[in-house]
C-alpha cells in the first residue's frame, strides 16, 4: 500500500470514529447521564456530571458538554480509530506474508 493510501486510510478512519462516538453520545450516553436537563434547576448535580458539563446562565441552567467532554470525546475517537487502523494493518502484513 503506498503512503498516500495509508495516510489516508489512517485519517479517514480515524474521522469516523470520532464521528461515531459523538452520534453515540447525543443518542446514548447523554440521555442516560442527563435524562431530565431541568431536574438541575433545584439540585446539585453530582461530581461526575460537574467534571463533565457546564450549565452556563446562557442555556438557562442546562448542562452543555464541557471543554474536558469535547477533549475527552475527541481523544477516545482519535485511539478507537487509530488502534483499528493498528489492528488492520497487522492482519494486511500477516496475510501478505
């Protein structure tokens, strides 16, 4: 496979991951971390939920995704991706061979 192609592959692949978990956190994680945005109106919400969201006067108190969320989200994207592109390109060299 030539660089080009590999580089590419790496990058493409690495770009759906990052894609995917962010569709899988609004569809699941979200929803099961926060099912009701405005239960924080009146309660604390815990460390967890702290560490990773914001509830800036802006949306009216509801919890938004915080800077270590999109960081965290981004990283976690970017190691799934390349530890498949890690996983695909071992299983290449072992049927070549």
């Amino acid at each position: 496979m030539s660089t080009g192609k590999k580089a590419l592959w790496i990058i493409g692949s690495i770009a759906v991951c990052i894609t995917a978990y962010f569709i899988i956190y609004d569809q699941i994680l979200y929803p099961r971390l926060i099912p009701d945005p405005c239960y924080f109106h009146n309660h604390k919400p815990s460390a967890a939920v702290e560490l990773f969201f914001d509830f800036p006067p802006a949306e009216n108190g509801h919890p938004i995704a915080s800077p270590i969320a999109f960081i965290g989200t981004l990283a976690f994207g970017g190691l799934l991706g390349w530890g498949i592109v890690f996983i695909g390109s071992k299983r290449k060299t072992r049927k070549q061979k």
